[in-house]
C-alpha cells in the first residue's frame, strides 16, 4: 500500500492511497469540504463513477457510540452500490463525520476471483485510511445539520 502525503486542492488537505498494481489497482482519495468529507474510490481498468452514498452520523440510539444513515444512489448496470453503501456507513460511523463515497471499479471482463481481489483490497484501502489518516479527519460532534 503506498501512502501519497497530502496536496493542497484549494485550502483542503486531499489524502491518497493505493493498493495494487494494473488491473487490480484501488485507490482511495479523501478530501475535506468544510467539516464533511469527500470520498473517491476507483481502480481497475476503467475508473468511473458507479454509485454513489452518503454517510450521515448520528448518536446510537442505544447511547453507546455513533450510528450512521446511509442514503445510495447507484448508476443503473452498475455494482458499486454495495460498496459505496458499505464504505460511507463504516466512514461516518468512524469518523463522525458526513461523508459522500463515491465508488467505482471496472475490470473488462473480469473473473470471479478478480472481483473479490478488489472488493477486498476496497476494504483494506478503507481501513487504511481510517487507521492511519482517520484521527486527523475524526469530528467529536455530528456534523448533520451544520
């Protein structure tokens, strides 16, 4: 996994990572828009937008932790609907955070386990960014509604 250090896009710090190489590569970049957070997850042959989620946190109603709502909009003939749903919820949940995913990954003809190998690489990638770049995102009050 290369971990590219933040560049300047106007006043937000944007964050990059990648994981994998030609057909299997996954990127992630992650841009900070006022308090939310901007979200790209692309790879494979032909990057695109497929879907894309919305993450929105809130108190658990459980009174333990943060829950999130998670609103998806997917392209139709597309598959990236799982994981843009699966992506904002786990951001939002983590970082406390609105979050807009976007997420798509394109492999021409693609075999069953080339499909998995970036389904889990997406998840590696998500997780990378939460453990390494997540407690300088992380927000300690909900940002709905701000």
């Amino acid at each position: 996994m290369d971990l590219v250090q933040p560049n300047e896009v106007g006043s937000s710090a944007s964050i990059r990572i990648s994981v994998g190489k030609d057909r299997q590569l996954v990127q992630l970049v992650a841009t900070p828009i006022g308090p939310d957070l901007l979200v790209y997850l692309s790879g494979g042959t032909a990057p695109h937008i497929g879907a894309v989620a919305v993450g929105i946190p809130y108190p658990s109603l459980s009174g333990q932790g943060v829950s999130a709502s998670v609103s998806l909009h997917s392209l139709v003939g597309h598959k990236d609907d799982v994981l843009a749903q699966w992506a904002a919820d786990k951001i939002a949940r983590s970082l406390n955070r609105t979050v807009v995913v976007t997420a798509g990954i394109h492999i021409d003809n693609a075999q069953p386990a080339e499909v998995q190998v970036l389904v889990q690489a997406s998840k590696e990638i998500v997780d990378e960014f939460l453990n390494k770049e997540g407690p300088s995102f992380q927000s300690e009050e909900s940002t709905h509604g701000s």
